[in-house]
C-alpha cells in the first residue's frame, strides 16, 4: 500500500469510528453486556481457528529468531483464552460508568446542576506481542461505550486478526455497530503515524510497549496520550515499621517478580533500624540471588550478611528502573529525607512506606507525589485488577486526566448537566 | 534581553515553582484561606498604587489608539476590584479539594484501595488584557495548592505588576512561598513559547483569550493545554415546550449578552410549533435588531415578523459562532435531527432543549456530546459561578480531563491510595 492509499486507509477507518462511537455511547448497558458475554462465549468456543493462525504468527516468529520469552508473550494457550473469557464475564458484571450523574444540586438560581459520566468518544490502542490486548482493549471500549483502533504488533497480525473477528460476531450478535472495535490490518509501521496524527477522528492514543515506543507516540501525536512510562518504585522502612512485615512487605515487593513495573526498584531505610533491619532483608535477597547496590550505611550493614551481592550504589542508581534481581538501598535520617528522595529520584509510579506511626503514614500518602502511594502494602499491589477495576487500559504516569491504573472511568469524561424550569440568567 | 536570558529567565521561575508547587501542594487549608482572606483585605485597602499602574496602561493605550472596549477591559474600576476581592474571599469559604479521600474500599486482598485528590503542580496560565485575571489565577492556585506561572498582556503589564505585588504580600502573611505565584515582568512574546514547551517544570497551560491565541498555544505546546475555543450553542425548541417558556429563555440564551460564548447561535425549532413559535420569538428579536439567519421553512414563518431582519442561512452559517446580535434558525424533524445537527455543526460548548417531554430531554442530556446539557434553561448558565465553582479558572471545550467552566477540580487529579496492614501480592 502506497503511503497515500495507507493514510486514506486511516482516515476512512477514523470517520467510521467516529460514527460508531455516537452509538456506542448511546448503547443500553444490556447490549453492551450481551456484546461481552457472547465474546467470552465465543472465546470459550472453537478454538480451531485462534490455534491456526496462533501457529502462524509462533512460527514466523520463530523463524525470524524471536526470543523465546517474545515467543511466549505470543502464545493463545488455552489458559490465556480462559483468562481473557473471564475477563470479558467479570466486564459485564460491573456497572456501567456511562449516564452515571454526581453533585447533581439546586443552585440559588434554581437550576439543578451536575455532572454525567460520558465516553470519550474514540481512543487509538497501539500494542505489542501479546494478542490478549486485543480482547482486553476491545472488551473496555465496549463496556465504556467508546468506540477503538487497535493497533497490535506485527508480529500478532494472524492471532489479532482472528481475536477481532470474534468481536465482531459478539458486537453483530449484540446490535452494536461493527466499527465499534476496528483493527489496524496492516503492519506497515506509518499507519501509528497518521492514527496518532488524526484529532479528527480520535480522541486519546494509549501506547502499551516499551519505553521508546511511548516516547516516539509521545513526541509526535496531535492528540492527548495516556503515558505509561517507567516505574522507579520505593519502598521506606520507617523507624516505627514492624519489622517482620517489613521484611515480608519488602521480599514481596521486589521479588515476587521483577519484570513488572510496579516492583520495587529501590529501598530506603529509616537509620534508627537499620542495623536491625537490613542484615534481616540482606539475608533474604542474598538466597534469592538479589544485587544490592547500597550507600556507605547500608554496604557497611548488607556486606556482612553471607552470601551478600553488595556493591556501592551510583548517583545514577537511585534512577534506574531495574526490572531485575537488583534493588538499590538508602539509609535515610527520617520521613522527611524519604519523601525528598523519593520525589527527587522516583517516576511518580508507585511508593510505599512500611510505618505504625500515624502522622508519617498520612504525610507519605499526602506528600509523595506518586500515582500510587501506600502505607504497609506491597508496591506490587499497583495494578488495575487489585485496585477492583475489573480491568486495565494501561497505568498512567501522568497527572492530567488519569493516574495510575487507567480501568473504565479512565475512558470515560464528565459532562455537566443542567436541569431548569425555564430559569434565565440575570 | 536576549532570547537566550529569557529562556534562563523561563527556565529558573519554572524550576523555582516546581519546589514552591511542593509546599502548596502540602500548605494547610488554614494557611491557603488565610493568604486568600489576606489577598482580599489588601485588594479592598489602598487603592493608589494600583490606581496609578492602571492608569499607566490605560495612557498606553489610548496613545496607542486602542479601541475604546479593549481600553475599558484594562480598567480596574473600584467595582472590578470589589468584584476580586470577593471571589477571594469566596475561595477562601469553599472546601479545600486537596486531600479529599474517596471510594475508599477493602478488597479481597485485604488492602483498602481509594482516590485522593491533589493538586496538579504548576500550571501556566496565559490571559490578554482584563489584569483581574491575575487575582482569579492566583487565588485558585492558592487553594488548589497549586504554583502557577502568570503571563498577562502586555497592554496590561503595570496593573498586573502591582496586582502580582498583593499576591505576593498575601503569600508571605500567610507563610506560603513567594514562588507559589510568579508573573512573566517581560512582555516579550518569546516567553510565552518557552513556558509552553517545558514539561519539565509546567503541568499544564490554561490560556484565555483569542481563538488564534489558543489555536497557536496548542500547536507549539509540549504540555497539555485545556483549550476553550468555540461556542457555537444551540437552543432547541421542542414539540412540547412550554412556548412562553421558550421565549423568555431562548431570549435570554441569545440576546442577555451577545459577546459571551455561552449565548445561543442556533434556534432550532420543531417543525409541529414552528409557526406558533417563531413568529413570538421573532418579534422579540425584531425588536431587539438580532438578525435572523434562516433555512426556507424558517424563513417563510419569520419573514411575516413586521420589522424582522431575516436572510437566508448559508451552511457556513450551521457552523458559525457570531457572538453578535445574529442568530440562526432551522426547523428540524424532531429529536433525532436536532441530536445530529448539534453534534455535527456545534462546537461541543454548550446546548440546550426546552420540552416537556421526559424521554426527549434524557435522550438530549446523554447524546449531545457537549460539555454542558441543558433541559429548559438559558445556555447562558453554562458558567463557574452560576455551577458553583466559586470560581472559573476557563472553559474547556475538550474532552480529556476537563469539560466545561474549570474550578478548583479541575486544577487537581486523583492519585490511588493503598492502606494496607502488611499484605503481599500472591
């Protein structure tokens, strides 16, 4: 296709969902629950065709010397598939945010006045490897009455492919229009290009890749992007922290996986506990294979822990988003070192503190200027599915319009509503 | 001073209000109210310095040959500074938005999970001419717990200088940083594009003033924007509206200002109350010398109208935003035309329908995608004030984070907050 006929290609796909997207918000919340569960019906269904070309997309991969963990992010196993069914059902059990109306109050002037919950009309998804994105996007478009362009990654065209037509039998099984979900169906890399190029037919662009993918989408679109960038998360051991949960907390938060962005990346310890503290937790990373990269308070404690990985800590780790079996550590003189350094070093994306001290609590949670805050919890908790979103467009490490965990009131706008009795304006 | 001073200069109050944004964002409600209430008394106390920086501008631009409104808009008269003083005063009673904790909710896990409101950090506010915009700027930043960067007019630039002064006066009483609201002292036009392309130290931009301005602002900015442009608003006049009703508040809607983008544009009539209706509100009209642009049907009925000024309406017409004593006329089918004529040629400001017709106004208030919906009111309440905001830092007329008359929400976002008594991820 010819760079012209690519971008006409675009906007035709752009002007149908923006058609689609004024009945889509005008959709019964019944249809767009029978719109979800004749998806997860299908999804449970003959699996034939999603194998078929599944096996496509695996073995072009694996011809072109995909690394095997890529090559796995691929895979449509029947327990991805059940998943994503489930999470089409769990969709349709929640309520629907469309039409909801809040602070709807008379004014002296005798209008009432209020706010309704509204889609935002059309959002552009661009996404890597993993097929299921596909259904999870299309399943939050259609519960949010939003209208979407899903642009997955090339090398997921076949699964993607096959994915989308069984939305489209759900939206026709339902009555909702077909340009409702539509799916990119090219893997000519300027479609992002034009798609993230088009105010006029979209109102939001939500990148979920890595980091220079959200950059790039960043940089050059015309239209307003949820960003998900990195997650430099902290965890602080305050001097009042219960120390075995505190190790708990802190195994947990950096170990329990350390690909996810929302794993702890770097520890801060209160200096009253420290000697107490970081011998205990040394111990546990050190049988867990955990490089610690620490200041001369905390290599001084963690290097006489057996087996320890202890290395001096750079400037430029107290930064790093690891996304491995590395923490950074800090001993700090108090609550308010560990909020200037958090603030100073971290990415706004998730940070804990580990305290029984009340007021620290409150001021971390009200002071640390992070999309997640949390007192005695594990950062891995920041997570859409845990926060009871029933799902999750992406997270957000923005401030303006969503933050954190991006579910269906994310897709979603406040209008205002002004009900009279013929009131004018003086 | 050169292009790359003025960069500096940019660069170093943008990184002076990011730590002041840190303080605001933790200032007690105490101490906002006190600066706000401290802003107040020294707008209401001597008035000669700032009697003499007006009148500075006001020769300017005079000498200038500036037109007589845009001459009177610079006047600080003593009821526009009235006017100020008490919407300080009046921010100063509403509840602080910061720190407000909902949906707090326990979940399987154990760990309660909600949203905190806080401010969005620094904006940038870019406004021409009227200097009472400093003070509304200013005391929405201060109870938001925002800092801000002020850039007025230049044709105002003495009155804003010593209205900035009082601000500053306020800030110390109250012990909040100076920087928490800085003002651009140059009127250099270069400063305006460094502002809005340092996402490093501003937030977000709020300009006020011409579309071209805002057009412009929104081209070049690398930080979002909350736009107001157009407000092309329609009044719909339906089968059963109450037709005295209709004339009085689609009078209103139109002709109790003509300036304002909240006046109607657009009569739309239904075609069973057309001939009942239209001559009415054309005499009003005729009356008060609003030219009324029609289609045929409306035409025939209003041309009848002793001493109408009625043409016909081109199609540039549907789209138009006249902000004069014009208004366009159509006779439509019913509901559904009105619903699609709204959405095609509005602007998305703000409409309303006049009926008595239940199942009509609900199906208008959910799918005209307008920031404000009216049943039976004046679109000319589509404002802060008359929605209780106590004030209005602009008026958006997009879709992601903010519709409509801005308050003091609209300068927060929402962070997650996760209570926890030492759970860990499974």
């Amino acid at each position: 296709m010819t760079s012209t006929d690519l971008q006409a290609t675009i906007a035709h796909m752009g002007a149908a969902a923006r058609a689609a997207a004024t009945k889509m918000a005008a959709a019964s919340t019944a249809s767009k629950n029978e719109a979800l569960r004749a998806l997860a019906r299908l999804l449970r269904g003959d699996s034939a065709p999603l194998a078929e070309a599944n096996a496509r997309d695996i073995a072009a991969a694996e011809a072109a010397g995909l690394a095997a963990p890529l090559v796995d992010r691929l895979r449509l196993t029947p327990k991805v598939l059940a998943t994503v069914a489930e999470g089409c059902d769990q969709i349709a059990a929640m309520p629907d945010p469309v039409g909801e109306i809040t602070n709807l109050r008379r004014r002296p002037t005798g209008i009432s006045v209020g706010q309704m919950r509204v889609p935002l009309g059309v959002f552009g998804m661009i996404y890597e490897s993993r097929p299921n994105v596909t259904i999870e996007a299309a399943s939050l478009a259609i519960k949010s009455g939003n209208a979407c362009i899903l642009r997955g990654g090339s090398e997921a065209i076949h699964s993607n492919l096959a994915l989308w037509k069984l939305v489209q039998a759900a939206l026709d099984e339902a009555g909702l229009p077909r340009d409702g979900v539509q799916l990119v169906q090219t893997t000519d890399r300027a479609a992002v290009g034009f798609l993230i190029q088009s105010p006029e037919s979209v109102d939001v662009i939500i990148p979920r890749g890595g980091k220079s993918l959200i950059e790039r989408i960043s940089r050059e679109a015309k239209v307003p992007v949820i960003k998900h960038l990195d997650g430099n998360c902290h965890t602080f051991v305050d001097a009042t922290a219960d120390l075995d949960l505190a190790v708990r907390v802190t195994d947990n938060a950096k170990t329990q996986k350390y690909s996810p962005c929302n794993a702890t990346e770097s520890l801060l310890v209160h200096e009253a506990v420290a000697a107490a503290f970081l011998p205990r937790i040394g111990a546990v990373f050190a049988a867990k294979g955990v490089e610690m990269r620490g200041d001369a308070a905390s290599v001084a404690l963690l290097s006489k822990v057996p087996g320890a990985n202890v290395v001096a800590a750079t400037e430029q780790d107290w930064s790093e988003e690891y996304l491995a079996a590395i923490i950074s550590v800090k001993v700090v003189s108090g609550i308010d070192e560990a909020i200037a350094h958090v603030n100073r070093y971290g990415s706004h994306h998730t940070d804990a503190i580990l305290t029984e001290h009340h007021s620290n609590a409150m001021r971390f949670l009200r002071e640390v200027d992070s999309a997640s805050v949390m007192v005695n919890a594990s950062t891995r908790f920041a997570d859409g599915f845990e926060y009871g979103l029933g799902a999750e467009i992406g997270i957000s490490t923005d401030k303006f319009h969503a933050r954190g965990p991006v579910g269906l009131e994310g897709l979603t706008s406040m209008k205002w509503v002004v009900l009279g009795q013929g009131e004018v304006r003086q």
